[in-house]
C-alpha cells in the first residue's frame, strides 16, 4: 500500500525528482532503487518484525523507511533529541535489534541495548551497482490492518507510548489528505519537520510519494536555510510548527515576496499565536492554515484551506472523518459547547503497543478520545480550547489554560505564554502564568494582571504572572508544561 505507491510513482515518471537534501538528489527511479537496495541489507541484518531509523529528515531516511518497509518489517522511527534513558525505554518495549543511523550518532547508539549500522558503512554504491543486474523484487502483500510504522510519542505526558499505525491508517491518512487539500504531482513540499515525528513523517515523506511529488528535505531547522532553500527550490507546499513561523517571522531583512510562491502554509503541532498568523499576513501576505492532529491519528484530522479559513480555527474535518464533542459521559454536545473531541475514521491507530489497558481507555465503538477539549461551530470548524488534562477547576469552575494564554497573547509586550494550575488552600487550584516577552519590549507583572483582568473572568486571572526568558520545550517544539509544574523531564 505504501511501498506499492514508491513502485507506481517510479512507474509513472522513473526520472522525475522525488526526494532532495543538502547532500543528495534522488529521482523515483533512484529512491526506489536504493529503497530495494536496504530491503537487502535489513533482510540480511535482522529477522525481527521491526526495525530501529535514526536519522534526520533526509534522502536517506525515506530511502530506509521505504526499505523496512519492502520487506515487510515495522519501522520504528527513533527521536534522537531523546535522553539516553528514555531511548533505552523504546528500543526494549519495540524489541529492536538493530538500528540504521548514521555515524553522526554513534556516541548516542553506543550508549543504547541494541546493535546500530551505519548507512555510511554499508557500501550502497556497491549494492546498487549490483543491483542494476537484478529483478525489482515484488512489493510485499500486506494486509491493511497490518502494522506498518511504530511511532513513539515524545514523552511529554510521561514514558513515551508506541503508536501503532498499520499500512490503511497511513494511506488512508494520505489520500484523503491529498483530496481534501487538491495537492497534485506538481506541488513540491519542503520539509523542515523531524520524521520522527507523525507529522513530519506522513506529511512530508508519505504524502509526497503517493502524489509522485518531490520534496527537499532540511535535516536540522535554521530560519536562514530555510529561506535559502524556498528560493532555490521554489516549494508551494510548507509545513512547520508554530515555533517555526515564528522564528522566520523574527527575520529582518527577509523580502516580503519570499512566499509569495505558498499554495500552502500550513501551521501544527501546537497552538498557532494570532501575533504569528498577524506578521505572515501583514509583512508576507500569506495565511498561515491551521490543521490539526495526532500521533493516534496518522495523524491529519482537521485541516484549513485557501478559501475555507477562519483565523483561530483549526479547519475542517478532512474527508472520511468525523468529529464530535462530548461531555464526561460520552453525550454528543451540540454545536457551539465545549467538550472532549472524539474522532472517528481510517487514520485511527490500531493501539498503543504492549498497552492494551490504555488503549481499552481511549478507545470506544471506534471513537478515539483525543484528551483535548473543543467546539464546532454551526459551520463545521474545530475550535481547541484546552487539554482535559491541563483543566482546572478554579473555585468549582472550570477554567482552560488556552483561553488565559490567548488573552495573554494579545498583549503588545508578550510574544509567548504557557499557563499551568497550582494548588490552593481556598479555591482548590489557580492559575499561574509564564511569559516571554517580545524583542525589545517589557511589561510588569502589574502590567499583564491588569490587561488580563480586561479580558478575563476575576477567577481566570492568573494568581501569578511570571516573565521568564524562554519556556521549556520537548522535541517537536511543544512547551513542557510539566516541566514548569517542577516535575522531571
């Protein structure tokens, strides 16, 4: 199902670009050749059902991961911003055995339980050589329910969880993401997302090759890369989380036409500040989308477009999903309330590997529990509001840290805010604010209090406001609540 999408896009055009990085360009033909070329090595290296992928987005990476995939194996790709312990944790609940890398980790993988090859040593120009010689080996016939990648959260709930994401929840994910955002062959993508995570995995490695589109990758984020790589290679699709935009946004003496080319602009992964959408529009004329997901999703669930846009909110469902709110017991809410977001459709994990119980949690009749809180509007777009696990309950009310930070948001002086709850004698918990202010502006505690007290509710008032120089983040880029809560990463 995905490898036989490599196969009929080389079929098509064996010559058109696929997939590029600063060091290597790979045509169809030449990514599908490599692709048969690792099937090889993996087939020879181990007989375990999965196989361990740590590199950066790369050639290289869709090369592998379309590799394992063409024999058959789950592929596990590994977060190398990980700690050692944490990655010790995934190579023993995956129950991998090998791992291909590139010496860049070395000193990392020599730390972990599990035997690592390097791509470097493998001698592919050899093995393609050889190759040229041979049959293209048939693609394997795998069932849709089958398990095609196990991707593993990064952590900021507590222990990373394996997602299990079979080959249907993956294609499914594509092709209606594909249909419901009218991609075609000649759009080409840039990918500044790690493939570690689902995001940047099905977004810009998937997606590309069951469109035959072509995609430069960036292995690591620099905001001047970035705009080097958007004149040279002249995408119309990008993809990036807030933090990202941002950091572009902060640029001087960007000219205002670089976007210019965008057909999309999409922006997820975490929430999207207004002040962030503000200056794309404003300095580039360009509507930043909002689209959400998750890893238990494949993970597009809701996706903004062109002309079907309402700044704030996260889109549409995408074609074969469904989406509805619910209260504690499971009740649908009706358009405009606040509830849990329930999604239903085929990009829906399979569960959490080795977790049956957690699984039996967040599942019910096919409907995943998301955790984060929502509306609809009478128009069909999605509204987050909240984590059910970040609300509090302040004096008996419920109050949503989302709604404080994007108050907070508005504020002239404030570039980023995260609020989290702390207990409290009388009123059970408060909350309390972090914020960063922008370059070259200040505000007072007094201040902002004050500017909330405008907007909010008394009892939604941050407690304490505390200006701080930067907010801890995982990974991917999302604030680690939990880490400004006092508890270990």
């Amino acid at each position: 199902m995905l490898v036989d999408a490599l196969v009929a896009s080389t079929n098509r055009s064996s010559s058109s670009p696929a997939v590029a990085d600063p060091r290597m360009r790979l045509s169809y033909g030449r990514l599908a050749t490599l692709a048969m070329v690792l099937r090889g090595v993996i087939v020879d290296q181990t007989r375990r059902d999965r196989v361990g992928i740590m590199l950066p987005a790369s050639a290289g990476f869709a090369a592998t991961v379309f590799g394992a995939l063409w024999c058959r194996k789950t592929a596990v790709p590994l977060n190398f911003l990980l700690s050692v312990a944490e990655l010790r944790k995934i190579v023993l609940d995956a129950e991998l055995d090998l791992i291909l890398s590139i010496h860049h980790f070395d000193e990392l993988l020599a730390q972990l339980p599990v035997r690592s090859l390097a791509l470097e040593d493998i001698g592919l120009k050899r093995k393609i050589l050889f190759s040229l010689l041979r049959r293209r080996p048939a693609t394997p016939d795998v069932r849709p329910d089958e398990l095609a990648v196990l991707l593993y959260t990064s952590g900021t709930d507590g222990d990373p969880k394996g997602v299990e994401l079979t080959y249907a929840n993956l294609r499914s994910n594509c092709d209606d993401c594909i249909a419901t955002a009218r991609m075609t062959p000649e759009h080409r993508f840039l990918n500044m997302l790690p493939p570690f995570h689902v995001f940047g995995l099905t977004a810009n490695v998937f997606v590309p090759v069951v469109l035959g589109a072509s995609v430069h990758c960036l292995p690591r984020f620099q905001p001047v890369a970035v705009v080097e790589a958007i004149a040279a290679e002249k995408p119309s699709i990008l993809m990036a989380i807030p933090s990202m935009y941002a950091a572009l946004l902060r640029m001087k003496t960007v000219p205002a036409d670089t976007y210019s080319g965008l057909y999309l602009a999409i922006s997820g992964g975490e929430p999207l500040p207004e002040s962030v959408a503000a200056g794309f529009r404003e300095r580039f004329g360009v509507e930043l989308l909002q689209g959400y997901g998750l890893s238990e999703t494949s993970p597009v669930v809701s996706l903004s477009l062109p002309d079907g846009n309402r700044p704030g909110a996260v889109g549409r469902p995408i074609r074969n999903i469904q989406i509805r709110i619910a209260d504690d017991l499971g009740r649908e809410l009706p358009p405009g309330s606040d509830g849990e977001i329930l999604v239903k459709g085929p990009g829906v994990m399979k569960g959490y590997h080795n977790r049956q119980y957690l699984t039996a949690q967040v599942m019910a009749d096919g409907w995943f529990r998301t955790g984060d809180i929502g509306r609809l509007d009478a128009e069909g777009f999605l509204w987050i509001t909240g984590r059910k696990k970040e609300m509090l309950i302040v004096g008996g009310e419920n109050v949503f840290p989302r709604e404080i930070e994007n108050v907070l948001l508005e504020h002239p002086a404030v570039a980023e805010a995260a609020v989290i709850g702390e207990p409290d004698p009388l009123r059970g918990e408060v909350p309390v604010a972090f914020v960063v202010c922008r370059e070259g502006a200040t505000a007072t505690e007094a201040d902002l209090r004050g500017f909330a007290r405008e907007h909010l509710a008394g009892h939604k008032v941050p407690r304490t406001i505390r200006i701080v120089p930067d907010l801890p983040r995982g990974p991917t880029g999302k604030v680690l609540k939990r880490s400004l809560r006092g508890e270990p990463r």
